[in-house]
C-alpha cells in the first residue's frame, strides 16, 4: 500500500499491497479522500481480488497540513526604492529546521533557525526581481516554498 500526502488531500493508490508480487494482482481502484482538520485520521479497509487470490489490508493514514512559509518584502506591493529593504521569512511550523532564501534563483541566505531576516542592497539592482524562500524538515526535504514578485526602481 502507497500513501500519497498532498495538503489536505489524501489519496490511496493500491500499489505494493501485502501478496501483491505473489500473484501480481494490478489495482482497478484508486480511493481519493478529503480529511478536515476536524477528522484529519482516515481508516480504510481495502480488498484486490485478482479473480483467483483475494488479499485485505486495514489502512490507517493520518493527514498534517504542510507547514507554511511567510516571505515578507518590506514595502510589499510598492515598486522598491532607495539603498536597502528588508527581506522576513519564517515559520511558525516546528517541523521547518532550515530556510533558504534566494533572490532571482541565486541562493542569498540560509539559516538553521524558523526565522530570517535578510537586508538587501538594492543600489545596484533595478527592474523585476523574484525573491524565493524554501523550508526544509530535519531529513533536508523541502516542506514549503514561497515567491514574491518585487519591482526595484
């Protein structure tokens, strides 16, 4: 059995089921489910029949929400101007162990820590501009990113 998380999404694909490679049942199902926050555990019991073989499986599978990322651009909305602006990312998930920041894909800052701050010099920049942020778990998986569109004049 494979368990694919996506969001709040969570969707069962019956692939690797105990006896599977034993008589090479294929899957003709694929379950797709939505938990909520107020019943984020979901509970299957789940049957393939191969029109020989028959195999069961109980399916337990508890849904997180992914952990958010802030990117804060100070002046957010506004074309950019004068010598420095102060970039925020953070996280308020405990999971998030690592954040990156970037600035038009160029990596500009990285820190152990749920939170960021980066002053940017923007004397010698003009035009459009993306700054990224990426947050990693304690196994160095992106967890979360976020984009910003910035004009600098």
């Amino acid at each position: 059995m494979r368990v694919i998380l996506s969001s709040s999404i969570a969707i069962l694909v019956l692939a690797g089921l105990a006896g599977r490679a034993a008589f090479g049942a294929t899957p003709d199902h694929m379950l797709c489910y939505k938990a909520s926050e107020r019943a984020p555990k979901l509970r299957f019991r789940v049957t393939v029949n191969d029109g020989q073989l028959t195999a069961t499986d109980d399916v337990s599978v508890t849904v997180q929400s992914a952990p958010a990322l802030t990117l804060l651009v100070s002046k957010s909305g506004e074309v950019l101007k004068g010598a420095i602006t102060s970039i925020k990312e953070f996280s308020t998930n405990s999971n998030v162990k690592r954040l990156e920041l970037y600035i038009d894909q160029n990596e500009t800052a990285a820190i152990d820590a749920l939170s960021l701050t980066y002053k940017w010099d923007l004397r010698k920049v003009s035009g459009t501009h993306v700054v990224s942020g990426k947050a990693y778990d304690a196994n160095d998986l992106v967890v979360a990113t976020a984009d910003v569109t910035v004009s600098v004049k």
